[in-house]
C-alpha cells in the first residue's frame, strides 16, 4: 500500500534525509547536483512553494518527488525553467505508479521536462524525448582531448589554434576555476540579462528569486551541491565567465557569458576547456552540459543522457483541462496548416515558461 507525505523541505526528519541520500546513492543517474538535498534546500529558501512527496511501502522509504506546488496542485520541477535535470530519487528499477503517488500527495498536474529516460516511472506520460550532453572525464582530462580529438578532428584543432591565440595575447591571460569576487558574480548576472534582451528572450534574472538563488548556491555550500564561478581574464580585463553548480562528481554547466569583444579568442570555449581541465583533477567525472543543438556541445561531448518530456494529470479539475490543452496542440498539429499548427502548442509553452518565473 502506498503512502504519502506532502512535506516541506524543512519537514524533512533525520530519516528522510538518511533514506534521500541512500537512494540517491544506489543510482549512478543521480549524481547530477540537481539530485541533491543541497539544491532542493537551496530553492526552499528563496520560494515557498518547494514540496517533498515522500513515498513509503510497508512504513520503508522507496521514493521523493521534490516538486514547485502552485495553483490547484499545478507542480513543476524543482527550480523551474532552471530546473535542467529533475525526477524521483528512487532506487534503480522501483516501480512507482506516478499517478498514484502525485493524486495522493494533492498534486492534480506535474508537469516535467528534463527527467532522465531511466526513469519508467514518466515513461506513461512522455510526449517527447531530448538529451543531455556530457563530458566524459572519468579517465582524466587528457584522455577526453585524445578521444574527442580522434572523433572531431577539426573541432579540436580550432581550440588548439584560439589557445595559442590566447597564450600570445597582449597582458596574457589569467584563469580563475573558483573566482569568489562578488563583482565577478555580478557581472556575470548583467552579461547574461543582457544577453537574454539582446536574442529577444525572457531575462530569466529580472525577477529576484533566480538571482537570489544563484547567490545562495554560490555562497552557501549546500549538501553536495555548491555554485561555482569561473572566469577568464584576457589583458586584465573579463573576457568570459561561467556560474555551475557542482556535486561530488558532476559539474552542471549552467549560465556561460561572454564579452563579444574578445570573440576571436573564442572566450567561452576556452573557459570550459580550462574548467573542464581543472575539474577533472578534483573528483568530477562528467560535465553535463544540457539539453540543446548546439555545435560546441555536440563537438565536445561523449553521449547524452536521454531526458523525458511531458506531463503527468491525475483525476481533478486541473488534471481534466491540462489533457483537454494538450489534445487541442495535438489537434493543430496534425492539420495541414504548415507553421499555423504550432501556435497553440507555442503559446500555451510560452504561457508556461512565463508562469514558472512567477514569484513564490
């Protein structure tokens, strides 16, 4: 029999974090910082509308479903549109019936974009697929060159030639792997507002909780997970800088930027590579770099880890018109009316995207 608890994230007892992390442990697809009791607690204190399902069988704890609660039992991911990676922390193989679990938390619909496909418990409601790209450094920095090298011969000897490019530029250059200035951070954060304005997106860091909650990672070193600053200084000024999150064994990629300035020296690149090279000698074994076609990524990564798309509706109100929206997208779609048939699916999307910035 299934039974489970809604909790706060500050509810959670000294069991449920000893069973969090047990489980968490038995899965080598949770090691991503997003999995970590230190993310969750991290967006807790900048919103209150983080929740915990905890599912037990036979009083044992099986599962968590760390999820944003909104209006009428509306939830999304932990983080929201930051959220890249999320799902059950479970043991691998344990069947959940996520329906059954959502409908006896209060949850009417969750809806998820980044869980990893090893989790069959979303498999039901998938509506598409993508992929996570990942670094494979768990033989060391320099067998990952070797390898991609092999593979993406052109690629490489780009990064080769911008390297000697950067290695001659005049007032040389200054590599800083974990760069605590505040007015690093800072600049950081206007770069990529600025970014956003400039390619005509959302400036994900105009509302203040994002802000906030980069800071207490960056600040607070959370239970396997912390933020980390990088940035490349080219002639003694920034040239590029890039705030992650990190766990024992995995740095998420998150929130690169760069000075379009100092382009010919393919800033970016060049900071990821010396990221990745500095990592690899202390403890990360993969850098994942998220979802997107994006040539750096595809060029630079081992595989991808593949990630479930979709939603999930329990018998509600709720529940009832998220599936009616969902069959009126899928409707569209399938008229002959060429670009025309995705505006409802695009809009409802933006509608989303736009609603998962709120303010708690």
């Amino acid at each position: 029999m299934l039974q489970v608890e809604n909790k706060k994230v500050q509810e959670l007892g000294p069991e449920d974090r000893a069973a969090w992390r047990r489980l968490r442990a038995a899965d080598p697809g949770l090691a991503s910082p997003y999995f970590s009791l230190g993310f969750v607690q991290a967006v807790s204190r900048v919103r209150n509308d983080v929740r915990v399902l905890v599912a037990r069988e036979n009083n044992e704890i099986i599962a968590f479903l760390p999820l944003q609660v909104g209006i009428l039992g509306h939830a999304r991911p932990v983080g929201g549109p930051f959220g890249d990676h999320h799902g059950l922390i479970a043991a691998p193989g344990q069947a959940i019936d996520l329906k059954a679990l959502l409908s006896a938390g209060g949850i009417s619909v969750f809806d998820f974009f980044g869980v990893p496909g090893h989790q069959r418990a979303f498999r039901a409601g998938a509506r598409g697929e993508d992929g996570s790209w990942v670094i494979d450094l768990s033989d060391g920095y320099d067998a990952f060159v070797e390898t991609r090298s092999a593979i993406e011969p052109k690629a490489f000897r780009n990064l080769r030639s911008r390297q000697k490019k950067l290695e001659k530029a005049d007032g040389g250059y200054v590599f800083r792997p974990d760069d605590r200035r505040e007015e690093v951070f800072e600049t950081a954060l206007a770069w990529k507002s600025a970014q956003y304005v400039r390619t005509g997106h959302f400036d994900a860091f105009s509302v203040d909780w994002t802000r906030n909650l980069l800071k207490t990672l960056v600040h607070d070193e959370g239970e396997d997970c912390h933020g980390l600053v990088s940035s490349l200084e080219i002639g003694g000024r920034l040239a590029a800088i890039h705030v992650g999150m990190r766990s024992s064994s995995v740095l998420h990629y998150w929130f690169p930027v760069y000075d379009p300035e100092f382009s010919s020296f393919g800033p970016g690149l060049a900071l990821l590579m010396k990221i990745c090279e500095h990592v690899s000698q202390d403890g990360i074994a993969q850098v994942h770099l998220g979802p997107g076609e994006y040539a750096f990524k595809s060029d630079l990564a081992s595989w991808q880890i593949p990630l479930l798309s979709g939603y999930v509706a329990t018998t509600s109100l709720l529940g009832a018109a998220r599936t009616l929206a969902n069959g009126i997208d899928a409707s569209a779609r399938a008229l002959p009316l060429g670009p025309v048939s995705t505006l409802p699916g695009r809009a409802m999307r933006r509608l989303d995207r736009m609603t998962s910035f709120r303010p708690a």
